[in-house]
C-alpha cells in the first residue's frame, strides 16, 4: 500500500473543480496535465463562487427592509446563513491554491518518512489507518453529495409545484437571495434569469462543497499519516531493548524521528490555520442564522436550510474529530517511554529517554491561530454558543 493511495478521495475534491492534483517527488503517480478548457473551467467556477459572496452582500444592502423586526431579522438570517457557506469554500479555495507549495513540500517529506515494505507488519498499522480514514472520508463525502444535490434539487421542485398546481403567479426563486447584474434587465424574461441565475449557482455551489471537501480530506490525510507515524513510534519504543547492544543508536534514531514529527505537526497548523479560524468563526454564527431561518421563515426554508445546518454541523465535527484523534495519537508517546526497560540502559540512554518523555509530557494540539485548540470540546463549545445566541435573538424579538 502507497502513500498515494491515502490520498485518493483528496484528489477526487481536485477533479471536481478541475484542479490540477496534488504532486510530490515519489509518488509513483504519473504527471498530471491540464488541458486549457479544464483551466478555463476550474477560473470560471472560482470566481463564480468568489462572486457569489459579493451578490449576496450586495442584495443584502440592497434589499428593503420590512417593516417587521422578526421578518428583518429572518431575512438577514436567510442571507447570511448561505453567506457562510460561501465563504467556508472561498478560504478552503485560498488555502489550498495559496499554500500548495507548503503542501506539495509536506507531502514529499511524508513520502521519505512512510515505512518500507519490510517494517509494514512489525511496528505500523498501515492497513488500519487507511481503512479507518478511507470509511471516513467516504460518508463524509456521500453526505456533501447528498446535500449539494438536495439544495440544488429545492428550486426545480418548488418551481414544478408551482407549474403544475396552475398557480397564477409563478415565483421563480432560485437557491439564495443572490444579486446579479441581469437582474437590472428589464426586458429580461423570469424564465431565463432564474435558469442563469441557478445554473450560476449550482455551479458555484459545486466548487464550494468540492473545495471543502478536497481541505477537509487532506486534513483528514494529514492527520492519518502522524497517528500511522506516533503509532509506529509508540511501537518502536515498547520494542526497544536497552539492554540490547546499539540501544543507545536505536534511541537516537527514534529521537530525531520524533523531532520530525513535531515539525510537521508545527507545518499542518501553519497550513490550516486560516481555514481552522474561518470554519469555526463562521460555524458559530451560521448555526445559529440557518435555526433562526428554519424557525422563522416558514416551512420549505425549513427543509432548505436544514442540510446546510448539517452541513455546517458535519465539516466542524470532521474538523474537531481529526484534530482530537491528532492529540490521542500524540499522547501515546509517553506511556511507551514510560514502560519501556530504561532501568537496563547506561546512563546516556536514560538521559536520552528523559529527554524523549519531557518532550513528549506536553500534548500536542492543533490550534487556530495559537488560541483556540482544535478538539472535541471545541466543538461542544460551538454549540453551546449558537444556541445561547440563538435564543437570545428568539427573547429579543
């Protein structure tokens, strides 16, 4: 098994945008070419997304305010709430097209560090951790496709309701309350600028979820590859004889692979630092926003904005879950110090493996910009604060 297997549903984020995928020096994997309508494409579905957030401000200062507080606050809820999607997959877009170098570096000195052959079955578990994170990244992405093709699929139907219910005023309301320039358009019929306006944004929908989810697997890969790595370390030291001769050589070995770990470590949280802040600032609001409109608005903006509360609620959990499975794979490091038989070694062993453990007592946390840990309390305490800011706007109206 390869290290270019672990990226596979990574890259299939890359396809979907037409990104050129991921390259690294021995990988093994052909060099990918991009033809120019590939180019073409993934330019015009980047900046279709990156125009979806200024439509959506821009029909936000546009709109007229209703006279009603509830009905203001419920349209401002509607608009955002899809405002955070947007500019969750603008910043995934950022990072992975700004930080590519980092990343294609990163994966290159993983290349180096993934166990020969003839290691796979004494220390690392190399089939489990590419099971456990392929099943992963599997129903996370089964649900992002499920969710795209429902929030697409609510306008066509609401329309064809309208259609074939003979309804004498037929609305034309596409996904979100999006402004564009056709709409200035007077003599412009309602048929076509509802089909451009939602053939814009399914496309700019679908760069978005793709976006997300190429970050969020190469997250996910990222973090795969150090539990395989702390994993085998954690082995190499509860299978390591300090009695043994060339103990001392075989701790040195193991203490310069540790210090690698931990600069990669350090590489991923400068990588996804930016992402880490957006996700989570933006997360925090927008749950709160998508309740406030499904309670609100009325009952299809219910079903509407149902899945993009999922949404949000399913990428912080993946992005949390990792995060915390990332700090576990890290603690194991220091039980197996521990229990190792450092009482048979000489003195420079002991003094190499009490290095070893202060350096490992501390446990090691991803964190968005430094302050906030990336970790299951995190998540809890996203959702702890959407719902006390959701209730507090509820009391206020």
């Amino acid at each position: 098994m390869q290290l270019h297997e672990f990226m596979h549903y990574p890259s299939i984020g890359c396809r979907l945008v037409m990104m050129r995928r991921y390259e690294w020096n021995g990988s093994g994997m052909p060099r990918a070419h991009q033809s120019w309508l590939q180019r073409l494409w993934f330019q015009f579905g980047a900046l279709n997304l990156i125009y979806q957030n200024v439509g959506l401000l821009i029909y936000l200062c546009l709109a007229e305010p209703p006279d009603e507080l509830g009905a203001y606050i419920a349209q401002i809820s509607e608009t955002c709430s899809v405002l955070g999607l947007t500019l969750v997959g603008a910043s995934n877009m950022w990072m992975m097209l700004h930080r590519r170098s980092d990343i294609e570096s990163m994966l290159a000195e993983l290349q180096q560090l993934y166990p020969a052959q003839g290691n796979h079955s004494r220390i690392y578990r190399i089939a489990h951790y590419y099971e456990k994170s392929t099943r992963l990244m599997r129903y996370t992405a089964i649900f992002f496709i499920f969710a795209y093709g429902y929030y697409n699929a609510l306008p066509v139907a609401g329309l064809l309701y309208e259609l074939l219910s003979e309804s004498q005023q037929v609305t034309y309301k596409y996904q979100s309350d999006t402004w564009y320039p056709w709409l200035l358009v007077s003599d412009l019929h309602a048929s076509a600028s509802f089909m451009t306006s939602y053939l814009c944004q399914a496309l700019s929908s679908l760069v978005g979820v793709a976006f997300i989810m190429a970050s969020q697997f190469l997250l996910c890969f990222f973090i795969t590859q150090m539990q395989l790595h702390f994993d085998g370390l954690a082995n190499g030291l509860r299978l390591l004889d300090a009695a043994r001769p060339g103990a001392n050589e075989e701790l040195k070995a193991l203490l310069s692979y540790h210090s690698r770990l931990l600069r990669l470590a350090n590489r991923i949280n400068h990588i996804f630092n930016f992402t880490f802040l957006i996700n989570f600032t933006t997360s925090t609001i927008a749950i709160c926003m998508m309740g406030f409109a499904m309670v609100m608005i009325d009952v299809a903006a219910a079903f509407k904005y149902s899945v993009g509360l999922l949404a949000f609620l399913v990428f912080t959990l993946f992005i949390c879950y990792n995060g915390t499975a990332f700090t576990s794979a890290s603690d194991k490091l220091l039980p197996a110090a521990f229990y190792n038989n450092w009482y048979e070694g000489d003195l420079l062993y002991r003094k190499m493996l009490l290095f070893f453990m202060m350096r490992s007592s501390e446990s090691r946390v991803l964190r968005a910009y430094k302050f906030t840990p990336v970790s299951m309390a995190t998540y809890m305490a996203i959702l702890k604060f959407s719902y006390q800011l959701f209730t507090f706007v509820r009391a206020m109206i």
